[in-house]
C-alpha cells in the first residue's frame, strides 16, 4: 500500500510467498480506481464477477486498471460507473509452473502372489509432476471454496488413491513379484495414465510419474539377496566355499574360521582318501590281468607238459632243468618214447640212437 498524489492506490499482486501454491485469491474484492495489477514470470491473472471468469491475463508486466484492464472486462457492472464506487470483483493468480510431488505409501500394500498365500507386504516411493491444464474446472471445482490451493492439497488427494493404482499395476505388469524393480517403468506408465485423468476432474494435469523404489519387509529381502546370490555364482558348493573363505578372512580365530577350517580338511581328507583307494585299486586290475595272461599261457602249453621227478612241478617237455627245485629233468629213455635228447634238448629223429644236435647217445 503506497500513497501517490494524495489518492491511495491498490496494488493487484500475488503476495503470497510460499513456492508449493498452485493458485491464490487476491483478498481485497474491491478494485479501486488508479489500481494497478503487477503479474510475475511464470502466473496468470485471472479476473472473476459473480464465479465466472471475465478475463485471463498472462503476460508479465505491471498494467493500469482503467487503461489496460479493464477495456478487456467489459461485462463488469462497475466499469460504467467509470469506478467512482469501486469495482467489484475477484483476482485469482495461478501458478502455471509444473510442480514436483514426492509420494510414499502410508502402509504396505499387500500384492497377491501364488507362493505367499497372504500377499507380499510392499511399500513403494517416488515423484510425479503436475500442471494446472483447466482454469474453468480448477475455479469450479477448487478455487470457488478455497482462497488458495498447495502441493500438499493434492498428495492429499493422491494417496489413497496410488495405493490403489499400485496395486492394479503390479498385478498387471509385475514380472516378478521380487523384482518389482526390473519393472518399474511399465508400472510407473500404466499409473500416470490413470492418475492423469482422475486429476483432469479438478483441472491438473499429470506430466510425469516416477518410481524410485520397491522395498519388502526384512525377512523376504533377506530371501531375495540369498536367491540372488545363488544365482549370482550358480553352484551351491562353490557357494559354501566362498562362504567359508568370507569367514576366515573376516575372523581368523574365530569359531566361524575353525569350522570352515575343519571342514576343509575334512574334505581335503575325503578326497586323499578316494584317490588312494583309486589306486590300490589300479594294482589289483593289472594283477588280475597278468594272471588271466599267465593262465591263458599255461592252458595253452598243457599238451606237452611232464613233471619233475624230485619235485612233482611240471615243466614244458622241452625244459631241461626244473624251474621250482632246479634237478635236471630225468626224462624216459626208451627209444620209443624218446623225442628230445637230455643233454641238449634238440628234436630226436624217430629211432635214433644218437642226438643229431650234439651227438650225445640217448
């Protein structure tokens, strides 16, 4: 309020200074003449009579009244009487910025899964931008029963609301119900459409829609890592090893250590001993071949085979000396049975009387 010429003069401002407004009302409903009407970069002025808008103003600048305002309303009762008794009507600035609304979900939204009878316990946090996109519907359905309208105003709305849409979208476009993540996007896209047009009734708009987590409660994140991890190395055993070197490093002299310590020598242990029962094994098949080797050997020279007369061991009938007790095998002289001399072993011809090979008589 200023003093110019001895007249006082209004000044038409949105004054109010918190950034989160969407729109706020001008609270004197009397324009006075020589007032001046100040809109700021990124608000419209809009003036109303009787609930109805008469005028939308978006340029910034600083505007007289009687020469650049009032020209343009004019189905104004107090314009004819040239504001002699004060013009009577309503100012409304909107903020036509896009605003960010962080959200969260007040409690756990139980999505339906197949392997959890009760639901899974989810909570979910994000952001989503609006707009004003509709003066006559925000005026209508807001601005006619509020002198101003917040950020805070419309996650009100919004709340109860996305527990529903986040439940809708899960179901519909949750891959897997413990990797909400992986999904997020195609959840996100399928709320802002329907968020977009519940918020269209009160004139916004939705112009972006975020998911920034999905968090479960301790017990089945604490599954979700474990799996994770599973699939991470992909071999339950080598797992297990892992873990044991984890706890050896992280306490060496603990309890933890000891028993990874032991149950690597344990299976050190295991593995000593299957190798070694390998290879007393080895012995034994190579035995059982040399022996089905010397058998074969054996049965295939029985049909000229005779016995040592000091030992009984029989000898092929070409051997001269026994190969148990070492006597000279005495063999039948008679010159009918006779095929091999004594003292050489050579072939004897049928009835000879000396050996070919080495003249000894037989």
């Amino acid at each position: 309020m200023v003093f110019f010429k001895n007249q006082l003069l209004n000044v038409i401002e949105w004054n109010e200074t918190r950034p989160d407004i969407i729109f706020w009302k001008w609270r004197n409903s009397e324009i006075k003449k020589g007032s001046r009407l100040i809109i700021k970069p990124g608000q419209d002025a809009i003036f109303l009579h009787n609930g109805k808008i008469e005028g939308v103003f978006s340029d910034e600048g600083n505007y007289e009244i009687e020469t650049q305002i009032v020209p343009f309303l004019s189905t104004l009762k107090g314009f004819k009487f040239g504001f002699n008794s004060g013009l009577r009507a309503e100012v409304l600035f909107v903020n036509i910025k896009e605003f960010l609304v962080r959200w969260g979900t007040k409690n756990p939204i139980n999505i339906p899964s197949p392997r959890m009878p009760g639901g899974i316990p989810i909570r979910s946090f994000g952001t989503f931008s609006i707009k004003v996109n509709d003066y006559l519907v925000l005026i209508d359905k807001i601005a006619g029963v509020k002198p101003q309208f917040a950020v805070d105003d419309v996650k009100e709305r919004t709340l109860s609301l996305l527990d529903q849409l986040l439940m809708k979208w899960i179901v519909r476009e949750g891959k897997d119900m413990f990797n909400l993540q992986a999904n997020a996007f195609d959840i996100a896209k399928g709320i802002k459409v329907d968020l977009d047009m519940e918020l269209l009734n009160i004139g916004l708009t939705v112009t972006d829609f975020n998911i920034s987590s999905f968090t479960y409660p301790e017990q089945i994140q604490k599954m979700i890592e474990k799996n994770a991890s599973y699939e991470m190395v992909g071999d339950v055993s080598r797992y297990q090893n892992i873990g044991m070197m984890d706890a050896m490093k992280e306490n060496p002299g603990g309890t933890a250590a000891g028993m990874a310590q032991m149950g690597a020598g344990l299976t050190v242990g295991m593995q000593m001993a299957n190798q070694m029962s390998k290879n007393m094994s080895q012995p034994s098949n190579n035995n059982n071949t040399n022996n089905s080797i010397t058998n074969d050997n054996t049965n295939n020279n029985t049909n000229n085979m005779i016995a040592c007369k000091n030992c009984g061991f029989k000898v092929a009938d070409n051997i001269n000396f026994c190969s148990n007790c070492g006597n000279k095998i005495e063999k039948d002289t008679a010159p009918s049975s006779k095929q091999f001399c004594q003292n050489c072993g050579g072939k004897l011809d049928p009835g000879a009387k000396f050996c070919s090979g080495c003249g000894e008589k037989v």
